[in-house]
C-alpha cells in the first residue's frame, strides 16, 4: 500500500469514527436511563505522568448528569478536549455505568452501534500499529501529523456493554505486566530502536545512540538460555464487578470508561443494584498472598527487563 493510500484510509478510518460515536450517543441519549453512575478522576498535569498514584480522591456524579458527562466522555478524543495543563501522553479515565430499559429491538441496535464504533477503534489501532510500519518510537509523530492532537489511547479504548446484568461494583486493581521474552527478540527491539536514529528526550541523538549500543553488549553477553522477563508495573485502575443471577457468576472487567447495561424490559425487570467507586489510598490496600516469585536482575531499567543471570 502507497504512503497516499495509507493516510486515506487512516482519515477515512478516523471519520467514521467520529461518526459513530455521534450516532451512538445519540441513540442513547433517547433510551429510557434507569440509573447511571459516573466517577470523575483527579486529571493527571503535564509532566506528572510517571509519578506514583499513592491517593486517588474520586468526584462522582448520578442520573442525568453522570449520563451527560459519559455521552461526552465517549467523543474525547483530541488535546484540545481537556484543559492546556492537562497532560496529553495519559488518557483521561470515567468509570462508571449507564443502564437502560431496553427493548429487543432496542437492544439490537445498541449492540449493532457499539460493535461498530469498536471495529473501527480497532481498525484505527491496526492502521497505526501494524499497517504504517512505524517503530513505536515514530508512531507518534506519524499520527500526529495527520491527526494533530489525537489522544490515541483515548481512540483506541472500546466500549464495553452489559445485558441484564444484577449488580456493577467498582473498585481498584493493583497489578505488573509480566511478559517472558528472548534474548532474539530484545536484541531485534533495540537494533530497531538504533537504526532509527532518533532522539529520545532528555538525550541528544549521540547520547540516545550511545546508551542503546551499550544495551545491546549487555544482552549480548547473556547466555542464550538466559530467562528474561518484562516486569512492568501499571498503575491503579478502576474495575467494575459485575453479578449475573442465571449464571451465579461474577465477571470483572477494567473500567477506563462507562460501561453500557442494557436491560431488556419484561416483567420481572430488575434495575441493577450500582455501587460507588471508594477513594484509592495505597496505605489500605490488603495484597492477597502470593508465592515468593523467582528473584531477577533489573538489566535495563528503561524496559523494565529483568534477568536471573547474574543472580
């Protein structure tokens, strides 16, 4: 595919994006609410991103307003949506939930928006990720060339909806990113990183060069059967809690955003039973117990890998 035919499709991809997220807002809005929640987030400032989040105090908001202010949330989609000292490199995050009284056909066609508005989410996130070719390192500038000020994790977040859910609980997960990987696959990762030539702030181009080729001796020197393991910490997250009856079972999903109840109208009709979404203070978290894991070695700090060589 042409350099042209690429772009096309990206702002192609990108409108009807747009579109479908006004058509399925839209549609909400006219569907009976039988309750919503929504939790509103301290905003993360420029420059704040990396620090830790040991207290989240939480702002939350009922009814109409909750819905006003997810309708909202699902078309934040670019910089210019939040204010200039908010940083752009964090997606802003609304947990909570929207229920509505639904019938079949209604439910069909929330199904039918919804679907859609993420196929092309995730049509956007493959464009971007795969199709373009791009390092990581170059897809920002890739993007934002020509779809200036795109938060993209905002764009690639789907939509997730419920049916005739029981109860939605909210609540906070602690958890790391753990991945097992070769010694192969980190050197081809940080040959890329080098021929691409760029520079990473705070470095200069030499700098950033020079402290790539010194990452590359260092898993060089490795012994092939060496474990290596990405260990990489994500912040607390918001999750939901979600109770089904008929199955007598509790599904728990992350919660960056409103989830959609859609509850079909019969005559035993239950309005889900919706919690609230506590403070977050690191002091009160109860971590359930875990083997001790194996102890690594941080090799390189920046990619979070570690290794038992050296141990």
């Amino acid at each position: 595919m042409s350099k042209y035919d690429l772009i096309g499709r990206l702002n192609e991809c990108f409108n009807e994006l747009e579109l479908s997220l006004q058509d399925l807002t839209l549609f909400l809005s006219k569907l009976e609410l039988l309750q919503a929640k929504a939790f509103t987030l301290p905003p993360i400032e420029k420059g704040k991103e990396h620090d830790p989040a040991d207290t989240i105090i939480v702002t939350p908001a009922a009814g109409e307003k909750a819905q006003e202010l997810a309708l909202k949330h699902f078309q934040r989609l670019f910089i210019h949506h939040n204010d200039h000292n908010i940083s752009s490199k964090s997606a802003v995050r609304l947990p909570g939930v929207l229920c509505y009284a639904v019938d079949h056909g209604e439910y069909q066609a929330a199904q039918l928006l919804i679907e859609e508005v993420n196929k092309l989410k995730t049509e956007l996130e493959h464009i971007v990720t795969v199709e373009s070719g791009r390092a990581r390192e170059q897809r920002f500038e890739f993007v934002h060339t020509h779809l200036h000020g795109l938060i993209t994790l905002n764009a690639y977040r789907t939509i997730s909806y419920l049916l005739d859910p029981a109860s939605v609980r909210f609540g906070w997960a602690n958890k790391h990113i753990i991945k097992n990987v070769s010694r192969d696959e980190i050197l081809t990762q940080l040959e890329k990183s080098l021929k691409a030539g760029r520079a990473v702030p705070p470095y200069n181009r030499e700098q950033w060069m020079d402290n790539v080729t010194r990452e590359i001796i260092d898993v060089k020197r490795l012994p092939e059967q060496a474990i290596l393991k990405i260990k990489r910490p994500v912040k607390v997250q918001p999750i939901a809690r979600v109770w089904y009856p008929e199955n007598q079972k509790q599904v728990q999903h992350p919660c960056p955003m409103p989830l959609i109840a859609l509850c079909q109208r019969s005559s035993t009709m239950m309005i889900p039973k919706c919690g609230e979404l506590p403070n977050y203070d690191v002091n009160t978290v109860r971590h359930k117990y875990k083997p001790e894991a194996q102890p690594l070695r941080l090799l390189i700090k920046r990619l979070h890998l570690y290794t038992d060589f050296g141990m």
